[in-house]
C-alpha cells in the first residue's frame, strides 16, 4: 500500500543550524540559501530510507500564512516529514493530528533538542523525533501498518462464547479504521452446502501430499476441512475483508459440525489472520502483527503459567506452518485430531475433524507475547523465547516460553486468548500504540 508524505520545509525568519560530522556547526543566515541547505539534508536522508514512499511536492513554511496554505493540501497526506533545524512555527504543524517525523540531520540531535525538548514532543502522540534514516524508516512502517488498518475490513462469524466482551464496532472505527461485517453460524453453513467440491479437493489434496505420515484424519475428514477452507476464502473475497473471527464453538457446538482448525491455519498462512472462538480482540492483535511483522501469528489459550521458572504454555489448534516467515520453508506438519468438541477424550486417541501439530520447537527463537484490550485503549505486550513444542489435548500445538515475569504478565494480561510472533516488536508497538492512541504495557 503507498503511503504518501509531505515534505515541509520549515524556514521561519531565524538562523539555521546543521551540525556536521566533525562535530563542527554550519550556520545558515542567509534567506537565499536556508532552503537550499534544507533541501540538501531532505534529499540525502531519502537516498538512505528502503521504505518504498511516494514523496509530495515540499511545502515550504515561513508564516503563518504558508501553515494556512499548507492545511489546505493535507487531503490524502499520511504524514508529514519537518525538518527541525531552527525554532518557530512547529507547534502549530502537531494540532492537525496527521503524523510527523521531526529530523534535523542524521545523527544531529542538538537542533532537535532544542526546539522539542522532551517537555514538547511529550505533548504530540503524533510526533516522533528521528535520529537517523533508520528511525525514519521505523517511523514511516508504523504509518504504513495505520493505513493498512484504516483500510481493513474483518468478518465476525457467528457468536462469541466467552465472559470477555467483544470490542465495539464504533470504537473500532474510529480508533483503527477497521470495519466490521457480521455473518451469522448458520448462514455461514448454508454457503458450505454451496463449496465446488474440486476446488475442495484439490486444497485436500496439497494439505495430505504436504503433511508427514501417519496422520490421524480420514480423507473424507481432511475434504470437509478443505470446503471450510474454501468458504472462508470465498466469504473474505465476497466482503473484501482482510481477516476473519470465527466462533467456532458455535459452529461446533450448535451447529454440529467438525473441529475445523486447519482451515483457519491456512487462511493465516496466505495472510488472511482468522482468529479463533470469534475472539475479535485477539484477531484485530493478529492483523495488527501481519501488517507490522508481514507474517503469521499464533493464537492460544494461556492454560498454564509458572512464576519460579517464569514459563507460559499457550496451546490452540490452529498452528501456521510459515511462523518463521513466508520467505522461508514452510515448517513440516502432521495432520491430527481435534479434541476440542465433544466427546471430550484424554488421550491421543478419537478426536475429530482436522487441525495439525506444527513443531515450533526452534529453542531459543525470541518472539513476542500480545493482545489488545477490548476498548482499545491498552495493549498488553511482553518479549519471550520459545524453549520447547509439545503434541498435547485438546489444543494439539503447546508453546512453551520463557518470559521476564510470567507472574506479571498474567496480571497484566487484557484476556485469555493470546498472540505470537516470531522476533521482537515491543519497540515498534510501543510507536504504533502512540499512534493509534492506546496505551502500551509492557510486562
């Protein structure tokens, strides 16, 4: 998705300075050559950016009459890119709540210091000061993943199960962008009787060819898998929706139909987050992740948590296979049994329908813990690393990790459902919370 900045050239009526490499200062007095020198620290810091950026023609400010111009020309402007080489005129830039990247040069932060003190930019959630390219091409991702949300839609199929509440559509709205569409269990299972049965066994047919030996599922348990698939990718693309929040313990308990959690890994893997139990908090987590880390995440239950070796164990059915990466192999799978509708077993034997057991036992591997708060005010977050993967019931796929204060973390957390991500963007979300008005705790 392009995102479009505006340059603002910041001249006002004073001195420029531009402190150099050596440490020494260029001083900028002239009228005539302020903008020129400007234009020069513009151009070099956008030959340093790799975030791919559709730069606007630069507003040049120098009263208040260009700052009423420039409010003008803000339509379809997802950021502003102000260099902070001189005082004046900045405060009146932060009141438009468009985001800003403040910079006065790379690795140059007098200037920057001077005119926004951390008094001042504690005052703007859409400020950010940038010290060099790379916190500027940090800053112009976050922008990017803000677009993204704004231009999203999930579906929420069926009812939600659980004490936590689902997050308001309006809140939603008009916090993230996000919209969402309801489709209720049983018209959802009227468009299964509608799936092209070779469509459905062609998916089938890759997900057993894939797998390793000795699955658990009939072939005729991996096709009507395969058609959930297929009605879930057919129900985004009718809705133009980016993701989906299934409630499938009302499908399951309800409407009688098999666990069906491998189709929902899938969808994960093909960037389409699908979040479990119609968990809506949990899945707008995920879809937050696919734009932020441009990879899947893992959703499950917190079922234990153990302070003196500071360990979660988070397990759940629907296990991506590209956690990793889509840039990298695919993870080897198992096709299995769900044990998570009735009859409940307590052994690896019977169970239904068809999830997998994905090995995410790469030890040592850091990833991030989190969820947002139902009110999208708060979003909890913690750094982890993975110390082993175990086959378990009813959730097939058991996360252990190894985290600074599990104890914590259960006090802190905003809800059961929790999300993971391979690698750490604790930083990148305490930005993105900033932007999207939230509140990060990290535990």
């Amino acid at each position: 998705m392009e995102i479009r900045i505006k340059p603002v050239h910041a001249l006002g009526m004073t001195w420029h300075v531009f402190p150099q490499s050596n440490c020494q200062l260029e001083v900028a007095t002239s009228p005539e050559a302020i903008p020129a020198h400007v234009e020069q620290m513009h151009r070099e810091l956008r030959g340093q950016l790799r975030t791919e950026v559709t730069f606007l023609e630069p507003a040049v400010v120098r009263d208040e009459g260009d700052l009423r111009e420039l409010s003008k020309q803000l339509a379809g402007v997802d950021g502003l890119l102000v260099n902070v080489t001189t005082g004046g005129l900045m405060e009146d830039l932060f009141r438009w709540q468009i985001p800003v990247i403040a910079y006065s040069g790379d690795c140059a932060p007098m200037m920057g210091l001077y005119t926004l003190p951390l008094s001042e930019r504690a005052k703007y959630a859409n400020l950010t000061y940038a010290l060099d390219a790379g916190e500027v091409d940090a800053q112009l991702q976050l922008i990017r993943v803000r677009k993204k949300l704004k231009h999203s839609k999930v579906v929420i199929l069926g009812e939600y199960m659980c004490a936590d509440k689902l997050p308001d559509p309006e809140t939603v709205k008009n916090k993230l962008g996000v919209e969402f569409v309801r489709v209720s269990g049983a018209d959802f299972v009227e468009r299964l009787r509608d799936v092209d049965p070779s469509r459905a066994e062609t998916v089938a047919r890759g997900w057993e060819q894939g797998a390793l030996p000795d699955g658990e599922p009939s072939a005729a348990d991996v096709r009507n898998t395969a058609g959930f698939f297929v009605a879930l990718e057919g129900l985004l693309q009718d809705n133009g929706a980016q993701a989906v929040s299934v409630g499938c313990l009302e499908l399951m308990y309800a409407h009688a139909q098999d666990p069906f959690c491998l189709a929902l890994a899938e969808l994960r893997d093909q960037g389409l987050p699908a979040g479990c139990e119609a968990d809506m908090s949990a899945t707008l987590t995920m879809l937050l992740f696919e734009y932020l880390a441009e990879r899947p995440a893992y959703m499950g239950n917190l079922v234990r948590a153990e302070p003196r070796e500071n360990l979660l164990h988070i397990s759940h059915g629907c296990s991506p296979r590209s956690l990793a990466g889509r840039d990298r192999p695919a993870m080897p799978y198992r096709l299995v049994h769900s044990h998570s509708a009735p009859p409940f077993s307590r052994d690896l034997t019977g169970g239904s329908g068809v999830t997998s057991y994905v090995d995410y036992g790469d030890v040592g591997q850091e990833v991030t813990i989190a969820r947002m708060g139902a009110g999208l005010d708060v979003l909890t977050a913690t750094r982890g690393e993975i110390k082993e993967c175990s086959d378990t019931i009813c959730d097939r796929t058991t996360l252990t990790l190894r985290v600074r204060d599990a104890r914590g973390f259960v006090h802190k957390a905003t809800g059961n459902h929790q999300v993971v991500v391979y690698g750490d963007f604790v930083e990148e979300l305490r930005g993105l919370c900033r932007l999207l008005d939230m509140t990060l705790i990290e535990a």
